[in-house]
C-alpha cells in the first residue's frame, strides 16, 4: 500500500489564521533544513526530522570543543539528572525521531 501525500499537506495543518502560519512556517522551514521528515508521526502540529533517513557520517565533522568554568564539575549531580529526566519525559520529541543513536549527524544538527 504506497501512500502518496503533498509535501505542503504533510509540513502545515489546514485552517490557520495567516497570522498564526508565519509561527509555524519558520520552525517547519529550519525542520527541512536539517533533514528529511518523520511521515508516520501522529502528534498534532510540526514533524519531526526521521533520524533514521540521516547519513551516518557527515564528513568534515568534529565535536565541538567545550570549556567549563571554574569550580564546575563535568558531571551532573543526583538531583540535577532527576530533574533532566523528569523533563524528558514531559517534553515532546519534536526534533527527531530514531532507534540508532550512533548518529554523528543528529549531533551536527
């Protein structure tokens, strides 16, 4: 079963004021950019990026070097990773969506 849908019908909901879809144009502008989009996700406004569809390797890459300030641990604390999880788990997953966490290009973007 091959489902063919528009790119404007998939990326923009229907029946929003003009005011509201230049809100909404330019995070589903920047969402292109990155990569190609989630068409299976059932949230209700924006699609997320499929990191599934994002190459592996993306050449040229290197993390980025970061400096801490003084007296700060490079770890978090007890508290600090509870209160990053709880987070987690309320926020929704707009940015991407994927099972394979050895994306090297997920971390570009």
């Amino acid at each position: 079963q091959d489902r063919y849908v528009a790119e404007e019908e998939v990326n923009y909901p229907k029946d929003v004021p003009k005011e509201q879809l230049s809100e909404l144009c330019e995070p589903n502008d920047l969402l292109d950019e990155i990569g190609p989009r989630f068409h299976d996700w059932t949230g209700c406004t924006r699609l997320p990026v499929d990191a599934d569809l994002l190459p592996l390797l993306v050449m040229g890459y290197r993390c980025p070097f970061r400096i801490l300030l003084q007296g700060v641990k490079p770890c978090l604390s007890n508290k600090e990773m509870t209160d990053m999880r709880r987070l987690a788990r309320t926020s929704p997953p707009h940015f991407a969506l994927g099972m394979c966490i050895q994306f090297i290009s997920y971390m570009c973007s």
